[in-house]
C-alpha cells in the first residue's frame, strides 16, 4: 500500500513531462510556431 502514493505523485509528474519538453527546446524551434506562416 506504500507504493500508492507514489503513483499518485508519478501521475501529476508526467502531466509536467510535455511542458518541460516544450521549454527544454531551443527559442528558435518555437519562433516559427509563435510567427505567422506566410
């Protein structure tokens, strides 16, 4: 039963996952998403 609370903590963690991706990448990969494509 001790092992419930962690999976409880691991499930808001990969919630985190996708936006630490997004900030852990270089600003010039998020530039052309925030610009407008022509």
């Amino acid at each position: 039963m001790e092992k419930e609370p962690e999976n409880a903590r691991d499930a808001p963690g990969n919630g985190l996952a996708l936006p630490l991706l997004l900030l852990l990448q270089p600003p010039f990969l998020l530039l052309p998403l925030l610009l407008p494509t022509p």
